[in-house]
C-alpha cells in the first residue's frame, strides 16, 4: 500500500512543475495514476486550487457521457473525464458550461470561461478550451498522456482541417428533446500523442510528478502552436492508415467527399 501524498506536498510538487499562481489552469487527470493523496479526488482538487491562489482559476473537462440524454448541467455526469472531473463541477463555487461538450472552471475567469459556447463547434476559439488558450492559460496533464489535451482539437481547427465525423447528440427544443445532427472535427485521437515529441523538440513541455502520476504542463499556446505548424504541412497528421480504425477512417472518407 502506498502512503498517502500530502496536500502540502501536492502543491510543492505542482508550484516545482511551473503551475503559476494565478494564472488559469486547464486539468486532465486520471485519478488512477495519481493517488493515493490526503483527501482523495477532493483533495487533489483543493491543491490545485491552493497552488493556483486566489486570484487563479481552475477548469477541467466536464462533458457528458452519452449522447442518448439531453444534457442537464446540474445532472449529467461526466464520469469518462475521471473520478477528479466528477467530483469538481459538483463543488459548491465551482461553475460548468451548459453543453453536451461542458466545462467545469472556479476562480475569477470562471465566467467568462462557462460563458455560452456553440454546440456544433465544441472546441474552437469560441470555447471553453479556446477561451483557456486566449487567456494564455496553461494545460495540465496528470496522469494522461496527450490522447487526453482536449487542446489539440482547437489547434485543429486553427489549422483549418477538413475532416470531420456525423455527429448525432439530443438536445431539448422547447423543453422537448429533439436531435441535433452536426460535422465535428474527430478522429480516434489516439495520435495525439505525437504531440508529446512536437512539444519536447521545442523545449515546450515541463515534466514532473504529482502525487503518484507522471506530469506534463504546457502552455495552451504553445499546444495549439506546434498542432498548427505540423497540420500546415501534413493535414492528415493524427490520421491512422486507412483500415485501422472506424473513427480514422470516417474522417479520411469525409476528405474524399
Ligand atoms: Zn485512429
């Protein structure tokens, strides 16, 4: 059995990694990888805000898990976003975006980070995530690797890629739940990882750990930064090879159309 990290610790560890107080911070974490630490998913959460100060606003993922349900920000669960996501935007303080593609932020830009955003583009400029990287916010991965940075899909859409996937989520219309059908800019994602290597070239990725799990810090500009060079010169970067996977192979055919 492994013993518990400490919240003091947590947040040496995070303030040793290059989290600035008072900057905004963007979260992926896998629980999993990280504890156990001093007050469970909740005190991983409390470090984060104690390293990040006052003036510092925390935000992590918080969208649905099924597209069947019409999304309920005071309901819906996001439990694919991990057991740390879950708990957060349940938090008294804490708010979340009403969108099937929610996020969860607390501290001074929480509002204009949950501001409305546009369902059909869920991670474009006018997003959360894009709203993170205007503010020059940094992303945090904890735990995960890049197949996690939501960031790199508003780095796809800088760089102007075509591909899409049919994307099918209910929405409520006049209180009536209806369905939305819309492109969105997906593949399988598992090639995010690239980024990892785009990254470390430049000198742009701190590593450390928190609490038990392997951490990766970096700007959200600098994300978006080396996505946009290599989609410039390769659009299909993140593709698989034709015949891998369903997801890959949707987008290659949507550049075929
Ligand atoms: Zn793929």
């Amino acid at each position: 059995m492994q013993r518990e990290v400490g919240k003091h610790a947590l947040i040496q560890q995070l303030l040793a990694l290059g989290v600035e107080p008072g900057a905004v911070l963007l979260v992926h974490t896998a629980f999993s990888q990280v504890g156990p630490v001093e007050g469970g998913p909740r005190g991983l959460i409390e470090a984060l805000r104690e390293a990040l100060g006052p003036v510092g606003t925390l935000v992590m993922p918080s969208m649905t898990d099924g597209d069947e349900v019409p999304f309920d920000l005071n309901a819906t669960p996001c439990r694919g976003m991990g057991v740390v996501a879950d708990r957060f935007w349940r938090l008294a303080g804490v708010r979340r975006s009403d969108s099937p593609h929610a996020f969860a932020a607390a501290g001074p830009r929480a509002g204009e980070i949950t501001a409305p955003h546009p369902i059909e583009v869920p991670h474009g400029p006018d997003s959360p995530a894009g709203r993170v990287h205007a503010l020059n916010g940094q992303v945090l991965l904890l735990g995960v690797g890049h197949d996690a940075n939501t960031t790199i899909h508003l780095g796809e859409f800088m760089a102007g890629v075509r591909y899409r996937r049919a994307k099918r989520l209910a929405v409520l219309r006049d209180g009536r739940p209806s369905w939305l059908e819309y492109e969105e800019i997906d593949h399988c994602c598992r090639n995010f990882v690239l980024v990892e290597d785009w990254l470390d070239e430049r000198g742009l990725q701190r590593r450390g750990s928190v609490g038990y799990g392997d951490a990766r810090l970096a700007r959200a500009r600098d994300v978006v930064r080396v996505v946009v060079e290599h989609l410039r010169q390769d659009e299909t970067a993140f593709l698989h090879p034709f015949g891998v996977d369903e997801e890959c192979d949707e987008a290659w055919t949507s550049l075929c159309s």
